[in-house]
C-alpha cells in the first residue's frame, strides 16, 4: 500500500516542491488549499478546506487516513501580519492547534500513527542572541507573525511531551524559489530586475538592504522536512544554509546576471521598512547534518540565477503580449 500524505497550504511555494517530492516517493498526496485552485499536478487529491473556521477536521482525516501530515498553511508575510495581526494569529497560531487536534482525535479513533510536521520559522528565535541560531536559541518573536509561530511551534512541543505525538518542528531559515510570492524581497528582485532588462517596469523599490540572511532553496529544505518524519524519534531541527548574505548582495548578483548596474534602478522607500528587522540571521545545521544527514545542496549564486532565468522567461512572454496586442 501507499504511504498517504497530507499537505497543508499545498498551494505554497514548500507545499509545491513538497507535494513533488512525495509524489516522486511513491506516496499518494492530498492537500488542503484554502481558495478554489489548479494544482499543477494532477495526482495531488485537493480539499477546500479554512483552518480558521473548519469544524471537524478529524473526519476529514478520517477519510484521507494520512500517516504524514506537513503542516504548511500560514499567513507567512511578516509585513502583512503587522496590519492582520488577528487574522494572522487565527491561520498561522490556531491553525497548527487545530490541525495537532485533529490529529490526536483521529490517531485515538482509529488506532492509528500519524507524523506531524510543523513548518516553524527562524523569525520565533532571538536575533539578539547571536548572528548564528541553533535550537536550543531563546525564542523571542519580535512581529505578529513571528508571535504567531512561536505559539505552534510551542504546541508542537506540547502535543509531542504531553500525548507523545511524533511530532516536528523544522526550524527554517529563508528559502527562496522561482515559486517563492512576489511579496517576499527575493521574488519581488527577479521580477522587477527582468521587467525592468525589458523595458517593462522602470523602477525598484525596496526597503533595508542591510539585512543579512542565510537565503536557501525551497527545494532543498523539503528534503529535511521529509527526512525528519522518517527519524525514529521525533525532535526540532533548524534548516538554513551556513552563509548570509545581504539584500543588497541579492539585488547586485541578479542585477548583474542581466548586465545592469542596480543603482540605476533601486530606490529605497521607508515604507518598506518594518518596526523590527533582524540584522543578521543564520542557522547552526550541526544536528541537520548529524541526525539527517542533511546539507543544503544549491548555493546563494545558483539560486539567484535560477530565479532571475524563470523570471526572465516570464518578462519575455509579457513582452511578446504586449507587443502582439
Ligand atoms: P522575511 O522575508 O520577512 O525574512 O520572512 P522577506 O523576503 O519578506 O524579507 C527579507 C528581508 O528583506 C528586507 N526587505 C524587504 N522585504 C520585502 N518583503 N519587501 C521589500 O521591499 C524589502 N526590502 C528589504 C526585509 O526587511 C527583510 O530583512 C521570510 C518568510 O518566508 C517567513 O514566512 C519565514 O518565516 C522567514 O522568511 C524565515
């Protein structure tokens, strides 16, 4: 029999690379989107499903019978979450609740196993502590959304001490993709840089530059997510790549890559900065590489070209449309 898996926010940049992932592992997926949707792959079963107001969400995994569960569904902007903290609290705090709930219920009712993995986030750790975070880092959420996951990844940890649920937090760090939202910086670069190498777009503008991550690729921490439900025990992993890199980095590499001096076309607009801004953030992988094997694989350069390619791609069908129209 197939292993069945259920992806939450399968719609998402992790939610795609993960449902690919799986499916190349022989598993039979289903996802929960919140809005009606095309998925690109048409094995992946799909359900319209709100973690804010769905009731009796174990009789939905009673019929889906998951033994994998990749909680992913959240409102992951950190700028939005300072204008919808309640609604942002209520998908990405509540909504892990919910979905261990769920879990638990359906594991007492049918007698079955379920591993849980939770999508946390290095933004819950305390940026002060120290440039390079690890998992026993103090958790010290600095915006709503931050807030928001600390909560989960707290009841994660509750659900596995107090009711023995395999459950994981993957503490990630940024990653990036060509299928990363056009609302997060790295995304937000490509698109502009290759509209603007077009012709199409004049201008980007941006907010801190100065800000230091450790940008990985979406497809590699999928792997991690993965491997951690296959350990014998359940634990807290934090994922990220080893060297930061600032946005202003990120916007010169990809600026280049296209023959363009990014000066020209960058300007900086306050309103894109945020109350808090963590300078620095990078992960310490010791107990990924040691307990999973895991080594982030696509390096920050590699990265930036792939995305700043896919991206030029789609500036040049837009050019071509608009010039056929
Ligand atoms: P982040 O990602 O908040 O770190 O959270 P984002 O890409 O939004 O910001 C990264 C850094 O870029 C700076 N920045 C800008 N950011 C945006 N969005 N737009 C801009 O114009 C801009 N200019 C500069 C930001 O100030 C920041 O320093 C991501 C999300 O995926 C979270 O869900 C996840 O938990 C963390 O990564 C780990």
């Amino acid at each position: 029999m197939e292993p069945v898996a259920l992806i939450t926010g399968i719609t998402g940049q992790d939610g795609q690379y993960l449902a690919r992932l799986l499916l190349e592992k022989g598993y039979h997926v289903h996802g929960f989107t919140q809005a009606a949707t095309n998925f690109p792959h048409e094995q992946v079963f799909l359900h319209r499903v709100d973690l804010k107001v769905t009731e009796n969400l174990h009789d939905l995994l009673k019929q889906i019978q998951p033994c994998e569960v990749y909680h992913m569904a959240a409102q992951s902007h950190v700028p939005l979450s300072y204008q919808q903290p309640l609604e942002t609290a209520e998908i990405t705090g509540m909504g892990a609740l919910r979905m261990l709930e769920a879990v638990r219920q359906y594991e007492i009712e049918c007698s079955r196993q379920v591993r849980f993995f939770q999508a946390s986030s290095s933004a819950i750790l305390d940026d002060q502590a120290g440039p390079v975070l690890n998992e026993q880092s103090p958790i010290h959420p600095r915006s709503p959304y931050a807030c928001a996951k600390a909560y989960a990844h707290l009841q994660v940890q509750n659900y596995r001490e107090a009711h023995g649920m395999f459950a994981c937090n993957g503490i990630l760090f940024n990653h990036e993709s060509p299928l990363r939202d056009e609302s997060f910086v790295t995304r937000k670069i490509t698109r502009a840089a290759t509209r603007i190498k077009l012709g199409l777009q004049q201008k980007l503008i941006l907010g801190n530059l100065d800000a230091e991550r450790s940008w990985g690729y979406a497809g590699d921490f999928v792997q991690a997510m993965w491997l951690m439900l296959q350990l014998d025990e359940p634990d807290d992993f934090v994922i990220s790549t080893t060297k930061t890199h600032s946005v202003r980095e990120f916007v010169d590499v990809v600026f280049q890559c296209l023959d363009l001096d990014y000066q020209q076309y960058v300007e900086i607009d306050p309103e894109f900065f945020r109350p808090h801004d963590a300078p620095v953030l990078c992960g310490d992988i010791t107990r990924a590489q040691t307990q999973l094997g895991w080594q982030p694989q696509v390096s920050f350069t590699e990265l930036a070209h792939q995305m700043t390619q896919h991206d030029l791609e789609l500036a040049e069908i837009e050019s071509r449309t608009n010039h056929s129209g």
